[in-house]
C-alpha cells in the first residue's frame, strides 16, 4: 500500500468517500479508513495487491488481507474516474478471486457502503451473494456486505 503506483487510486478514493459520507461520518474520515489496517496486511502471502496500470498512469486496482483461515477480504477495489465504463473493475475483481484461490483461499469477503451504488451493482453482477435485505433501504445499512464462494469462480 505504500507503493508510489497506489497513491493515486488511493487519493481519489478519499476524495470520492468524502463526498459521498462526509455528512455522515464527518471529514477526514475517508483518511482515517483508508489507514485502517497496517500495509504487510496487504502483502503476501496472505494478501495481495493489483494496480492496472495504462501509459504510466495508475488506473484501477485493488487488494485483499486475510480475514479468517478460508476467507480474503477485498479491499479497495477502485477505478480512477476518467477510466470507468471499461471493465476495469471486473478484471481486478476477477485476477484477485483468482490469485486468492491460488493461495488457498475457498470464499471472498467484502463490504461496500451504502452510497455506493455503483459496487453494490458490479459485486451483484459478479455473482457475490449479498449478506442484508436488497430490499432494505441503504441508508439504513452501515455497510452492505458480499460474499463469494471461490469454488463458483471459474478458471481463466
């Protein structure tokens, strides 16, 4: 995570939570999650980190950490905003449920917020089982999480 190519998938990612939660959780507070966990969390080879890169240019990327002895989290999966509409995101999804189960995992875990309309779609539409009420209204979630099992992810 203190990789230099991350830094700016991870500045726009405090800029978009801000926005979207800073009436909620107050400003700043996008800084203090994005720090949350200590950056070997991250590294192998319990975990692992993704960055697209496109002429240079950090694009996309993401990252899991382990969560329990079967289990990766995903984390930060993110696409900078001139690059969105592409796939991008379901290509980072796909190489880390791929590498995860490479390194033994058998299910994903991940959570998204629920002004986030976007990942709440492209988690649903990569066949992760949401953990609440679709029907609830989001708003009244803390935070809507997913699960996959890594035996539905097929080889590519």
């Amino acid at each position: 995570m203190h990789d230099p190519r991350v830094r700016p998938l991870l500045d726009e990612l405090a800029v978009e939570y801000d926005t979207r939660y800073g009436d909620l959780f107050g400003r700043g507070a996008a800084a203090e999650e994005l720090n949350r966990y200590p950056a070997d969390e991250f590294e192998g080879p319990g975990g692992a980190l993704l960055v697209i890169q496109e002429n240079g240019e950090s694009i996309a990327g993401g990252a899991f950490r382990r969560y329990d002895a079967d289990t990766a989290e995903l984390k930060r999966i993110w696409t900078r905003s001139g690059h969105r509409r592409r796939g991008l995101a379901k290509l980072v999804m796909a190489e880390l449920e791929t590498l995860a189960a490479s390194r033994g995992y058998s299910r994903l875990y991940l959570t998204t917020g629920p002004r986030q309309p976007e990942a709440k779609h492209l988690y649903l539409a990569t066949g992760y089982q949401p953990q609440f009420d679709l029907d609830a209204d989001p708003e009244t979630l803390k935070f809507l999480a997913f699960t996959k099992e890594l035996s539905e992810v097929p080889p590519h």
